[in-house]
C-alpha cells in the first residue's frame, strides 16, 4: 500500500511541477502553446497505463479516419494517424523499457528479417532520391505505420482473446461504417454515382472504401464458423451487409479480390499458393516484355475525344472493356510513363514519394486523358510498379520476397498447427493478403492508412500464429 501511495504521490508531484514549469514558460514567451505540454503528458500516461486499449482504439479508429489539410502541402488523417504516432511511440518504450515482453523467437524470425530488409533498402532509395525531403517524409511515416502495426501486436497478441478483441474491433468499426454509407446511399437509389458521397469523409472514394470492406468478409466467415443460436444469425446479418455493401460499391476490383480470395483459400487447402504466386508473376512479366517489344502498347492507344466518365455502372463497364473509359485510360498513360521512367534508374529508383514530380516527361501524349493533369498528384495506380519506379528492381524484388514468404508461412501453419485457432487465422490472413495484391494491381493502397495498416497487420499474425503453432505441436519445433 505504502508503495502504491509513494507512486501516486510521485506522479501528482510531477504532473505538477510539469504544469507549473508550462505556465511560467507560457507566461514568459507569451506563447500559450506551452500549456499543452500538461495534457500532452497525461495523454501519454493514460497511453502507457492502458497500452492494449489504445492499440484496440486505433484499429476501432481506422474505418472513421478522414483526411484533413492543414495546409495546401500538410495534412494528416484523423484521428488515426496521431493514435499510430502515440501507440507506435509508447510500444516503443515498452519494449525498451522491458525488452523480455516479446519472445526471443521473434526476433530472428525470416518473416521480421525480411521485413527489416525491404526497410533497409528504402532507406537507400530515400538517400538517392531525386526528392530527399519528400522521401524522409515517407520513410519517417513508415516507421510509425511499423511501431503501431507490426512492434505493438508483437507484444500485444500474447493470445488468442487479444487477437479476437483486434478481429472484433475492426470489423465491428467497419461494419458502423457501412450501415451508415448504406443509409446514406439510399438517397441516390444506390447508384454508381452516387457511392462517393456515400462514403465521405471517412474514405476518398469508393476504391478505398472497398478495399477495406473486401477484406473484412473473410473475418465475418471465420466468426461464423462454429457459431451457433441468436449470435450466429447476427453474424449472417453483418455478413449479408458486407455483401450487400461490397455491390453496391460498384469496384471492380474488389469485385475481383473476393474471387482471387476465394481461389486463394482453395489453393492453401491444395498446398498450390506458391505455384500459383509464381506462375502469376511469370505471366505479368510476359505480359509486359510483349506490350514493350516493338512498342506494341501503342496499338492500345484510345481516342481523347471519346474517353469519359460514365455515371451509369453499365455504361462504365462497358467503357472499360473498350478502353474508353477515362479512369483504364489513364491508368494506360501512368503506366507506360512509369515503365519508360525505369531505364533511366534502375537499381535505387527515383526515391519513395517522388513518382508525381518525375513522370510527366516519360509520359506519351497518344494515351493522354481529360484527367492528365493530374491535381490530386496521385501515383501510377500500381503498387508493384510504383516500388519499382520509387525503390528500383530491389525494392520490388525484397517486396515479393516478403509477400511470397507471408503466403508460404500462411499454407504451412494452415497444414501443420495442431490448434485450429491458428490454422483458421493463417487461412483468413492468406486470403486478405491475396485480396490486398489484388487490388493493388490496379491501386497504390498499401501506402494508404487504412489497406496498409492491414498489409502491415497481417505480418505479426503470422508470426505469432507460427510460434504459437509450433508451442502446440512439439514435432514443429525446427
């Protein structure tokens, strides 16, 4: 008692004295800016005191985040991003302060080594960048997105209720969030224009939004397995509004990532993911070598006049499958930029963050849209060509090394846990990744806040799933 009493003694001494110092400097400078330090203090103790609630209220926070602009070049999401830069910060000190809190076994496992490889090699690219503000910016905000996402759950999911607690937190945010886009979509008869407005402020537009929303339907399935009475029907229920939600998002490619999660699910079971992540990398760079041979790509070339925006799905599908519709046409006039912007930097590339200050001149004007101009500076709308234009060959290179090893850990602790909480957790985290790739095929979401948190998510899964899988199976202890 006299111990806790000494504590609580100490800590009001010294949030004291902390506000007392604030106010004289507050009132020295007359800069009141000083008299945040107080709160900004408290913030932190509440932090530390309650480390597992402020990791569940950043995944809670995810699907409601929005972005805010401070400046015509500074913005940040709300309120995710000071909640990564807090939690990132404090697990951080945890694990300094206490570095047995996290097994021995994480630390040299391949998939963290990994891990720490590509990171090793962005801090090259960021230091041969053509931009090196930019990219420290970049390298600075990845640092955070590791602390909250990947150090954090290394010592928070100490077991399986944790890892539920997670599961349960950011499918029930994002399923608020549907409801609500749902309702609000109802105004506009559910239509394809209409799905934008929906969805705002909490996502840019209905590609990220259903990004997101795809990734959450394999959780939703795993909840339902084995469930049984009134808590098996609420879990059809938000199942069905997933769907139903995922539909009336009107993106294709997410359309799409359900089916490859699907396909990457049967795979897993066949012990086929690695032949098949092979075999679609083989046909991509066929794809590509063919398009590139003897400028063969040119024959794709759309007319300016007739490429639009279409507000009718149906139309819009159609437009797609022509080459006429203004969002594939524009992706064509990033993408044969962005191959072209190769040859020139090769091996570091031209630094992360720096593809919109460097690709218009690779650009060829045969493929250029209404939308070229390109306000919003968005990239190349291709995450695996973006590491190659930003981070060179070895960039993309450590990538897939990192993607292939999370797929073949995921297939292995799927056929050799002997606990079939983990064999259900490699299985559903297998299939997120796919869908991830998916759509990053024809996006960048990765560097966004909420498809890259999951990205980054999904590598503390796995290892604890396979560290945890060999504690109960002896015969796995290699």
């Amino acid at each position: 008692m006299k111990s806790a009493a000494g504590n609580s003694l100490l800590m009001y001494t010294g949030f004291a004295g902390l506000f007392l110092i604030s106010l004289a400097s507050a009132v020295f400078t007359e800069n009141a800016l000083y008299l945040l330090y107080p709160f900004a203090g408290l913030v932190f103790y509440a932090g530390w005191a309650n480390r597992d609630a402020l990791f569940f209220l950043l995944l809670c926070s995810l699907p409601f985040s929005f972005e805010y602009n401070f400046t015509p070049s500074l913005g940040t999401d709300i309120p995710d991003e000071g909640l990564m830069l807090l939690t990132a910060f404090i697990f951080f000190g945890a694990w300094l302060y206490r570095p047995a809190s996290m097994p021995s076994s994480v630390y040299r496992h391949p998939l963290l080594l990994l891990l720490l490889l590509w990171m090793g090699w962005i801090l090259v690219a960021v230091i041969c960048s053509t931009d090196p503000f930019l990219s420290a910016k970049y390298f600075l905000a990845k640092t955070w997105y590791l602390g909250a996402f990947v150090l954090a759950p290394l010592l928070l999911f100490r077991n399986k209720n944790a890892i539920r607690i997670a599961a349960r937190c950011l499918a029930g945010s994002m399923l608020l969030v549907t409801v609500l886009a749902l309702f609000r979509h109802r105004d506009s008869g559910y239509s394809f224009a209409g799905i934008n407005e929906a969805i705002a402020p909490f996502f840019r537009n209905h590609v990220n939004y259903s990004a997101l929303l795809v990734c959450m339907i394999p959780v939703w399935i795993v909840f339902l397995n084995g469930s049984t009475g009134k808590k098996r029907q609420w879990l059809l229920l938000a199942l069905a509004i997933s769907l139903a939600a995922l539909f009336f998002s009107y993106a294709r490619g997410a359309w799409v990532a359900l089916l490859a999660g699907a396909v990457a699910f049967w795979l897993i079971r066949q012990r086929l993911i690695m032949t098949a992540f092979i075999a679609v990398s083989v046909l991509v760079i066929i794809t590509v070598s063919w398009l590139q041979r003897n400028d063969r790509y040119l024959g794709y070339a759309h007319d300016y006049r007739t490429t639009i925006f279409h507000q009718d799905f149906g139309e819009h599908l159609v437009a797609t499958y022509k080459l006429k519709d203004v969002s594939t046409a524009e992706r064509f006039y990033r993408w044969i930029a962005g191959i072209r912007m190769i040859a020139d930097r090769p091996m570091t590339g031209y630094g992360p963050a720096s593809f919109y200050s460097n690709y218009k001149p690779y650009a060829v004007p045969a493929f250029k849209t209404w939308v070229s101009n390109n306000p919003e500076h968005s990239t190349v709308h291709n995450y695996f060509l973006l590491l190659l234009i930003e981070q060179g060959i070895p960039g993309l290179v450590l990538f897939l090394l990192l993607t292939a090893a999370l797929l073949w850990y995921a297939q292995r602790i799927y056929h050799r846990a002997a606990d079939p909480f983990y064999r259900k957790l490699a299985a559903v985290t297998a299939v997120i990744l796919v869908m991830i790739l998916t759509v990053n095929f024809l996006s960048d979401l990765i560097e966004t806040d909420k498809v890259g948190s999951l990205f980054f998510l999904c590598i503390p899964l796995l290892v604890m799933a396979d560290i945890h899988g060999r504690e109960h199976d002896p015969a796995q202890t290699d």
